[in-house]
C-alpha cells in the first residue's frame, strides 16, 4: 500500500513538472532577441577568400576556397547589396548570386550556377518566392509562401556583421537556401577570446549556433568567431575545443 502511494506521489510530481519545464524552455526562447528588430550595423562593401578545410589531429584535408563579393547596387530601382559567392577546389565550380534589401537583408533574388550553367533562380516579394529548378526534369517557376521573415543562407555573415555581439548576447532569426526547408537558428554570445587563426591573433566573441531540425529539436550547428570591433566573421569551427572539426577561416582580402 505505501509503494502504491509513492508511486502515485511520484507520478503526480511528474505530471507537475512537466509543464513547468516546457513553460521554462519556452521562456528560454523568449530570450533570444529576433534579429529582424535590432539590424544596426551597416554593410560594408567587401571582397576577400575563405579557405574551407577538414582538420584530424595534424592533418588537413578537403581543402577548397570560397570568394566572396559583396557590393552595393540597385535593383528595380531599389538600394540594395548584391552577394557574389564563387566556391573553387572541388570537382565543380559552385556560383551563388543574391541580391537583399540594403536596409532590412530580406532577400530580393538568387540564382545558383553549377561550372557557369543556371540552375536555380528565385524573386521575391513579400510572403510569396516565385523558385524555378533548371535540373528538374520538367523545369516550371513555382511560387511558394514564405514567412516575411526569413533571410538567405548564403547571407549568414552579413546577418552576423549588421548585430551588435557587444550589446546582445541571444538571436534568433530563419534563413532558407531556394528549393530547401527554411531552418530556425538560436546564437548565443559565449565568451570573449583571442583567436589564432591564419590571420594572426584576433580578438573575437566566440558564437554559439544552434538550429531547429525538422522534428524541432535542436542540434548543434557549431561555432562562428566575429571580429569584436568590425564585426566581420573570421572564422567557423564545428567544435573549436577538439582535435577533429571542419572549418574555414577568413584568409585574404582580394
């Protein structure tokens, strides 16, 4: 009879603290400030090469490099900034083009080429991505709703660079690459360092990502470390303490 009793004590507990937990890990989300409310920062016009890499001990591997251009310009009579990606050392010559809004990054266009054949392309407006595939056996323009919200993955530094790390500690904020699932990301500021990197010693905040899987549970996304006075992000690491992680590193300006 008293096993029954704490058993029904303990169940009871159960029941109790549950909600309890999901009203704390809801308030934890609350936290993080979305970042559509706090973009500060001005763009920069920019040029310069990431290198990406794969590191196991002392060895490298899976070396390529990534250009990337990032300019101010008009489109449809609107300010924006255009982003040129160009990705070299792999077995095809990977080439992404978006063009954002100057004030809000929401994305404007995107197109993807693969060794300078289109392949993907997408305009936007509003709540609504008109996305055509040219390696779609049929290749039709398809327009889907999107939340107002969201910005481009391949403008990932950009969004980066335009918040204030010295004053916010947690953002949120959605990206969607054209033709993929958007995914949710949870940064969180986690510590000044001073980072040696392959452009020397910089002093950085060190970054930690995480995103929202489809099954929305959150899963590791790894670590960015941004340049404390510019902003800029210098480099990524999936896990800046091991002896095994991918990278890429900001390398030169061009």
């Amino acid at each position: 009879m008293k096993k029954l009793i704490y058993l029904s004590i303990v169940l009871c507990i159960i029941l109790f603290l549950k909600p309890l937990a999901t009203i704390g890990q809801t308030a934890s989300l609350d936290s993080f400030v979305n970042l559509n409310t706090i973009l500060k920062r001005k763009i920069k016009e920019d040029n310069y090469l990431n290198i990406n890499y794969q590191k196991n001990g002392e060895n490298f591997s899976n070396l390529s490099t990534l250009s990337r251009r990032v300019v101010d310009t008009e489109y449809q009579g609107e300010k924006c900034i255009k982003i040129v990606e160009i990705q070299s050392g792999t077995k095809a010559k990977n080439k992404a083009v978006s063009i954002v809004d100057r004030g809000t990054l929401r994305p404007v266009y995107y197109e993807a080429s693969i060794n300078d054949t289109l392949t993907q392309k997408a305009r936007f407006d509003g709540e609504t991505m008109i996305f055509s595939d040219s390696l779609a056996y049929k290749p039709v323009e398809k327009k889907i709703a999107i939340s107002p919200s969201l910005f481009l993955s391949t403008t990932f530094s950009e969004l980066m660079e335009s918040v204030d790390f010295n004053r916010y500690s947690k953002v949120r904020f959605q990206t969607i690459s054209p033709g993929r699932t958007p995914h949710e990301f949870f940064v969180e500021r986690i510590k000044p360092v001073t980072a040696s990197l392959l452009m020397g010693k910089i002093n950085c905040w060190l970054l930690k990502f995480t995103v929202i899987d489809p099954n929305s549970k959150p899963v590791p996304a790894g670590y960015r470390y941004i340049d404390r006075e510019s902003g800029q992000v210098i480099a990524f690491k999936t896990a800046p303490d091991a002896l095994s992680y991918l990278s890429y590193e900001r390398l030169m300006s061009l």
